[in-house]
C-alpha cells in the first residue's frame, strides 16, 4: 500500500485533482479566489494558479503581500502532500518571501521544486510569477514540518 | 510641517486612530476581522489586535499561516507609516515568517519594533502572539523599502 | 542525573565556562578571535563576545558579513547547547541574518534568546551589537535541528 | 563607457578573472582557502568554487555553516559586481541560508542567480552543493543593497 512506502521525493502519491479535492475539503470556509488551485504535479515540482478577487489588492491596484504569500504557501503544502499522500498534518514551520517586481491584477502563477524532502522537515523553493516566469513577483523559501 | 522634518525613528507622526483610518481607506475591499487594528503606537513600536473569522482556520481548527503573516505584514505596514506618515508609498520588500506555537482560535495580537529605520529601508521585529506574549504563537522580520 | 531530564526552556545545564570548554573542543581548528566566546548564560539567553582580528575586515574596514553571521551562529548554537546539554549533536537548519548598521571594528556582543525550544526544533532570535544593544547592527533568527 | 551605462542583468561588465582579480584586492587579510573564486560568469548567473581548509571543519567532520554562508555571500557578491562593475560599493543587506543536507570535506561549488537587480537593491538565489548540483547541500537568498 502507497501509505506503507517510505516518503519519497521521486515519486508522487496525490495528482492535481487528487490535491484540489483534498484541500477543498480541508479549508471549507475559504471562498474561490482567495486559495487557488493546482494545475499540474510530478515528482518534485507542482504548479498552481489563483485569479484573486478585489479583496486581494492593496493601494495601487497591485495584488496585495499576503495574498501572494497565502498562495506561496498553498503551492507548497501541495507539494508535500503529493509526495507525503493526504493521511499526514503537515504544517508550515518557516517561509521566507521575497518581493520582486510589482504583482499586476490577473491570474497568478506558482512553480514549487523540492529542495529537500526529509524525514522530519521538507523544503521548498517557490517562484510566483504572472506574465513571465523569468521575471517573478516574488520568490520564497518554504519549510513544512512533517508529522 | 511635519512632513518636512526627518525621518526619525524617535518620534511619531501618526497615532492609533490616524493608522486605523488610512488603512480603513487604502484597504477599502478588506473586511472586518480579514486586516486587524492598531490598538497602539509609540515610537519604535505599535501594538495591533485581529479578531479573525472563520475563513482565517486551516485543518485542525488553527488560525492559518497566511492570517499569520498578513497580519504581521499589517503591522509593520502600520509601525513605518507612523513613522514616515501618511504622504509615502512604502512595500514590503521581505517577509520571513517563523511559526512557533498553534495559533488557537481567538483574538491575536501583534507587538511590531523597529530594528532599523533607514532612508531606503525598514527592517522591522514583529511578534503574534495569543494568551501569552512570552510564547509567541510567530515571529517575523519585515523589511519595507521606503519611496 | 540531568541528562534523562526532559528538555526544559527554564533550566540550563551548561554554564559560560562549560560552554566554552565543550567549543574549544569541538571546534579545535578554530583561531582565537575567529569564534568568539560565551560571557553569560541563563535560561532562555546566552551572551557572548568576540574579538575579531584583521581577517574578518571588509573593504571599507568594517567588520565582514561573514563573521557577524558565524559569530550569530555560534550564540545560538552555544544557546540550544546550554538547554539541552554536551550530550546532542544539534546542528543549524536555516539562519536569517538583517544587516543593519556597519559593524565597526573592536569587540562585538551576542544577545541571544530562545524563542521557542522544541522537541525537534530550535528557534531563536539573535541580536549583534557594538556599542548600544539598541541600535543592532545584525539581527538574526536561527533554527536548530535537535537529534 | 561601461561606467555610465545604465545598469542591466543582460549583460556583464566583469568577467571572472576581473571578478577574481578584485576581491584578492578588497579581501587583502582572507586566506588562500577562505573565499574561494569565480569560475564563471555570464549574465545573470556567476559560479564559484570554494576548497575549504581545515579550519573549516565542524564537529562530524563537515564543512562548517559559516563557511557555507560566507561562500554563498562571496558568490552573491560577485554576481552583484559583475553586473554592477568594480566601481560601486555594495554591501549585504540580507542573508537567508537553509542548510539541506550534510556539506562533506571536498571542493565546494556555487550557482548564483540573478532574480531581481533593482536600481537599489539586488536578490539573488545561490544554490551551494558538492558532487551533485541536483542535490544542493545549501541555499541561499541574498539581498545587496546598491549605492
């Protein structure tokens, strides 16, 4: 059985729909919007996208910090969850986020890569971008501890 | 005028009800229980309060990460504009957040201190904490860049 | 005997001078003046100094990033090891350094505190100053990994 | 002339002797060992090279943190001025490190990237690793503040 499997950083137990599923269910009170969602997983990266609504801007019409950090996060936790399967409480002990150019209104996107899937602690490596994936918005360092 | 003297980390230009005000209108799309209050200002440092709302709960029942850290990113945003004023466009330009303890539902507070207040940059101490400021529940460094 | 007691933030068991003892030999390849030394330890808080020699300028004759960020590491590191004992092998999982003032030459003071002492996890906040411990010129928060 | 050219992350002013060239002149005190050197430069990515000594060890006998950050800083450094040139004063204004897997004895190597330069400050990504690129023994996010 896949829960039997020690964890692993080549392989991935939850894909994108599996992941959407579980964290539709998991965070209940969140409205569409304000979470985002995953658009592809695979052994070692996901990427996720959110079209944040008008709660989301702050003073110049820009998509605000803590969105963007909100789904930083969001991209991360899935990617433990594809590599660790949705029968652990994983929980974020540390993220550290840089802004990089401004973040314009429009669909938002994540790449997160695995930077070390350990036992106890799995880091991660997040780029935040909207129009150009060589230009990102932001960029952040995410480590979940594991249960 | 004020707004003619130095910046200075020893004085402030606004005071609790002024911050609570400004952000009330930069934040017009935020509601209530999503942004938090300040509950104090002096120099170097702001006190500021969240009651959050159920959407704020991850898994678990706990108050999320990303309530968290937006409410740390608050109240930096708060403690610089009571320093520089109401005038200037500040960002933050970091935020790295580190997740101590659960953070059970219920009223957080937040006790912002400035580290460095530069011409350029804000590099700023925050604290979140629930029923005992000693064990913080988060701590995050803040850095705001200062137009 | 104090080595089967459970982890505690409210009792140390190694004091300034054990402290210094145990790096002196753990770490026998280091210099005089490359390492620094603890001056005091209580629970929740290590102070330590170093005098940094010639190798540790930068252009400009300030006191080099480099050292300031090892000097913080090993206040830390002299921190977990005043809690947990001489027993454990810990080692540092992420450190965060804030330049914020220019490190002038001569003796340089280590604050560090614990900001929460884990089972797993040890994170702590460390402050790095010259002449006034309320103008920092280094801010670092430290994890360690507890075996 | 370069110099007054604005500044840009297409296109490099320094190549790695220059690079190599101007820090044996600003580090005059650092020994052979101690800081390694660029082996590449190009746009927006520098790799260097570090051969630690003994004095680099820590307890177990691994290649110690600080060793790590100061490579990873001299690595950011020198991205910076091959963009910037030999001019401009920069100084490290944030160094955030998170040590994924045991750094063994051996050369060291180091990729900086590029993922923001600012007209006032410049962030860069630097993976440090040992005999597999794919398996960074460290990571970095370092912020330069530019005069």
């Amino acid at each position: 059985m896949a829960g039997e499997a020690p964890i692993s950083a080549s392989a991935i137990r939850m894909d994108a729909d599996a992941l959407n599923a579980f964290m539709a269910e998991a965070f209940p009170h969140s409205e569409p919007g304000s979470r985002g969602h995953v658009v592809a997983a695979a052994p070692g990266h996901i990427q996720a996208r959110i079209d944040p609504n008008d709660k989301a801007l702050r003073p110049g019409g820009l998509i605000s910090g803590p969105t963007q950090m909100g789904f930083a996060d969001m991209a991360a936790y899935a990617l433990v969850l594809a590599h660790i399967g949705p029968v652990a409480m994983a929980v974020t002990s540390a993220l550290n986020y840089q802004f990089l150019r401004p973040c314009r209104p429009g669909p938002v996107m994540a790449d997160a890569y695995m930077l070390r899937l350990g036992k106890r602690l799995a880091v991660m490596d997040v780029r935040v971008w909207t129009d150009d994936p060589d230009k990102p918005v932001g960029q952040a360092n995410v480590t979940y501890a594991i249960p």
